[in-house]
C-alpha cells in the first residue's frame, strides 16, 4: 500500500510540476530535466509513467481538461431551461478559472497554442459535450443564435481566460458584479 501510495504522489509531483513549468517557462522551454527536478524524482521515472514529454503534456491536459469540465457540469442537469443552463454553466467556468488559476492557465495555454496534439485536443473538446449539446438545444429552440460552437465559445468562454490573465497580472481585481457583469455580456453576445 506504501508503494501505490508514493507511485501515487510521484505522478501528482510531475503532474503539478509540468502545470507550474509549462505555465511559467512555456512547453519548449521545459525540459524533461526541470519537471523530474521540481517533482524530486529522476528523470527516467517519467517514462515510467509518460512515454514522453508530449505524452506528459497531452495527458495533463486531459487530467486538467477533465477536473475542470467536472467542476463545470457539477450543479447542471439537462432538463434545465437553455438560459439557466447556460447561467449556471457558464458562473461555474469563471468560478474555477478565477479560483484555480494554474490549472486555468495551463488549459489556456493548451487550448491557445500548438503543444498539444490534435488526438488529445478533440478528446478535450468531448469533455465540454454538455455544453455543446445545451447551445445546440438553444439554437433549435430559437434562443441561441445559429453560429458555429467556435464563434459561441470565443465570445463566451475565452474572455474568462482574458480576466483570469488581468486578475493574476494584478491589473484588474474581479469582483462579483463583475461576474455578473461579464456573464451578461456573454449571454447577450449568443442570445437571439
């Protein structure tokens, strides 16, 4: 049990180190060396877990992508109204983004340039099918305007990112009437 245990902690060592050095660094910038030294293990214990740096990267994303569209999903059920849905979906996002900011970062980064590979990017892009499914339900109930998902989510959820990004920063300090403010902001940008 000891063995699983410290197995157990080694992976979420170099799963928090990957998040912190890709978020500070960049992916091409840290090296396997840096993650095995921040998470005090060998190099050669990541490829007992990872058959590579991308395979490191692609499956912290999933693991982020996954934690992140769970706390997402949390309080929704699908026989909400498309705007309550939406409401509570979309308070849950900026919730997390503002409250986990590393692991946030982390996915903007992912989701904003190319170190992840396309396979694990569509396998991400699956976690947010409740989502997906409620705009898709909006649109067909006439509520949500009929653009593609990508125009839907640039409006609506990327801008989370751009506050998190200010707040971190200590350019912008988001309080709730901002988060009230900024959810009406998305929800016009979509509404019919």
């Amino acid at each position: 049990m000891a063995k699983l245990q410290k197995s157990i902690e080694k992976k979420n060592n170099l799963v928090q180190a990957t998040i912190e050095l890709v978020n500070n660094n960049g992916f091409h910038a840290t090296p396997i060396s840096k993650i095995a030294k921040m998470a005090n293990v060998s190099p050669a214990t990541i490829y007992l877990y990872f058959e590579s740096k991308q395979d490191l990267v692609n499956k912290v994303y999933l693991e982020v992508k996954e934690a992140f569209t769970a706390y997402a999903f949390a309080t929704y059920t699908e026989d909400m109204s498309v705007v309550e849905g939406f409401e509570i979906i979309w308070k849950r996002i900026a919730n997390f983004k503002l409250k986990e900011c590393k692991q946030a970062l982390f996915l903007a980064q992912c989701d904003n340039t190319p170190i992840i590979d396309e396979a694990s990017r569509e396998e991400g892009i699956k976690h947010l099918q409740p989502l997906l499914d409620l705009w898709e339900r909006g649109q067909d109930k006439g509520i949500i305007k009929p653009v593609s998902n990508y125009l839907l989510y640039a409006y609506t959820i990327s801008p989370l990112a751009f506050l998190m990004l200010t707040q971190q920063r200590g350019q912008f300090k988001i309080e709730e009437k901002h988060i009230e403010q900024a959810y009406q902001a998305a929800w016009d940008s979509i509404k019919l």
